[in-house]
C-alpha cells in the first residue's frame, strides 16, 4: 500500500473510531502528534520546535482514548509521537505493544533513570508533585509527612478528591512500592477517617473548601496553585489560592510522590526520525525552561529550573521510587479503595 493510500484509510478509520474530523497529516518533513496535553501549554513548545527544525507538527487534541485509537489504528496510524499523563497511561502503552524505543542521545543524557523506562519505550516530559496544600490561618506546621495526615490530631480535616482518581492511585501505589501493601493498608484507612467529607471534586475544589474553612488540609498537585492564582476568568479561585500554602510532603525525608506528562514513539510512526527529534527537543533547556513557565509543573531535567513562581512555594526532593514500581502496584492501589470503602468517607 502506498504512503497516500495508507494515509487515506488511515483518517477514514480515526474519524469512524472517534467520531470526530482527523487532522489531514503529510508524511515527510513533519510530525504528527497526538495530544492529551492542553493546546495552550503544548502550541508554544511546538512552534519553537517548528521554527528551529523547519519540521511541521501537526497535532491531534483529544481527551481521553489516545491509546484506544492507536491501538485500533494499527499500521495505518499516522502517529508519530504521543503525549499523555499519568505513569499508567505510559506503561500501559508498552505492554499493549504501541510503542518503539526512542533513540535520541538527550533520553538516557538528560533524563534521571527513575522517569523513564529502562527500555527506553517512553519518557517523563515534566513532573507534578502530589502536595498538601494547607489553610495559612489554621495550620502552623512548616513541614508535614504523608504519615501525619493519617495520625489523630488531622481528624475532621483533611479533603481530596475520590481515592480512585489517577492521581490518588498514583500516590497509593508509590507508598504501596515503597512501603508495602499492609502499611499502606493501615495508612490509607487512617486518611479515610481524618477526612472532613467524603471524597469528591477536584483538586481545586479542596483549596476552595480551605477558604470555606470546611478543611484545613487538602491533597492536591502543585500545578494548580499556579493555575488559580493566574485565572483572570474566574477570579474567585484567586481567593482559594490565597487561603493556602503549599507543604511538600516528606520533604526532608523519603521525598515527595510525583507523577508525570510523558509521552512515546508509536510503533508504527512513520516519521520515526521527526518523532526522535521532538522528544529530544522536548528534553532541551529551552523547551523544559518554556514548559515549565507555562503549566507550573517541574522540568524532569534535573539542570533546568522550575518557573519562579513554581520555586516560591519551595523545593521539590522527588521521591526516588521509579515509576514502573509504581505503575506495578496500580491495581492493587484501586483494589485499596475499593476494600477500605475511602470514597464513602470516615468510617469512625
């Protein structure tokens, strides 16, 4: 089958999977990508990109189904590069078979062996630490453990969002890697009854119920604090913002949990050689300097610093638990909850 042909079948078969229009992509001098990354933090880096390879990218924004489409692609996918978050997303494409190796030198260069796979078949892009923000009236503590919020003194206080969201699972299943199941167990009932309600929202809804002085304590990722407090369309969350502080947990100790934006190279992308550049341009100083002041979340170059605003709420010390330790332990973090009942609430 021709380049042309493959191609045509190819947008016929991504329009008739997501019942949306495809981008129409060419299959030389460009990239093609697809995107679960918002266009505004994601079209400043590609237009650098463009403007100093001479290499167009064509990108795809969807919301969730990223690897589903590519996996019903097959060979005909046009898919150069994928990017997405969450360490399960980025595991999960290697075990479903989606991905190839990345080559560009910058990989194994520039990126810290824990955020990348050992085979090298995907890469963190940038790190989102999982935080306590806390009520700057009602909470003294300048330092603060994930142990303490399970402890006594917290009940009644703590909020977050349901415990099986992606980003609660991540953390459970870190502590699950690096503390075992039964600790966790034992922890994670121990948050349960500290909670003020049953868990629900998101993270932002938590910083919002600091202000109303229905917790004191809220579990959330750094990048938020950023996104509130520069949101002119909704200047309200300016106030939750204002309300709290940010603690990096275990900061002097085993680290704070992170998880990532990453992304891969699809097994059958046919600009394979484009497809290296980009995430090698992705792993620069300019373009992690450029991520880094657009979403607040932190460069996984450990050479390149986090935005100025990023650094005034402290320092990140990234627990060191690698990633597919982490992802490893994903289902029994779900199966967790499920026992513990965490999204009913306190049980006490």
């Amino acid at each position: 089958m021709t380049n042309i042909a493959r191609l045509a079948v190819t947008l016929l078969t991504s329009v008739t999977l997501a019942g949306v229009a495809a981008p129409v992509f060419a299959q030389s001098g460009e990239v093609n990508i697809y995107s679960y990354r918002e266009q505004s933090l994601l079209q400043p880096l590609l237009d650098q990109f463009s403007a100093e390879t001479g290499i167009k990218a064509n990108v795809l924004y969807a919301g969730d189904g990223l690897l589903e489409r590519v996996a019903a692609e097959g060979e005909l996918s046009p898919a150069d590069v994928v990017l997405t978050v969450d360490i399960g997303n980025l595991v999960g494409a290697e075990e479903q078979g989606l991905t190839q190796p990345i080559t560009t030198p910058e990989l194994d260069a520039r990126v810290p062996a824990e955020f990348r796979d050992d085979d090298d078949n995907w890469t963190a892009l940038s790190l989102r630490a999982r935080v306590f923000y806390v009520s700057k009236d009602r909470v003294d503590a300048t330092a603060l453990s994930y142990e303490d919020i399970a402890k006594p003194e917290w009940k009644g206080r703590v909020c977050t969002r349901p415990g099986d969201h992606a980003y609660n699972i991540g953390l459970i299943a870190q502590r699950i890697a690096a503390n075992g199941l039964d600790d966790t167990r034992t922890w994670l009932a121990g948050v349960r009854d500290n909670l003020a309600y049953a868990p629900s929202g998101n993270d932002r809804e938590g910083v919002k119920n600091i202000l109303a002085g229905t917790c004191d304590l809220a579990i959330g990722n750094t990048y938020y604090m950023g996104a509130m407090l520069n949101n002119d369309a909704e200047p309200e969350q300016k106030q939750w913002a204002a309300s709290a502080r940010i603690i990096y947990p275990d900061a002097d100790g085993a680290g704070t949990q992170v998880n990532v934006a990453g992304g891969f190279i699809a097994k059958y992308a046919p600009n394979a050689e484009n497809a290296n550049a980009l995430i090698g341009f992705l792993l620069s100083d300019e373009a992690q300097s450029i991520y880094a002041d657009t979403n607040y979340e932190f460069p996984v170059v450990p050479s390149v610093a986090p935005s100025e605003l990023t650094q005034s709420w402290g320092t990140l010390n990234a627990a060191k638990t690698p990633l597919v330790e982490v992802a490893a332990h994903r289902d029994e973090a779900a199966a967790l909850v499920d026992e513990l009942k965490f999204n009913e609430g306190a049980q006490n």
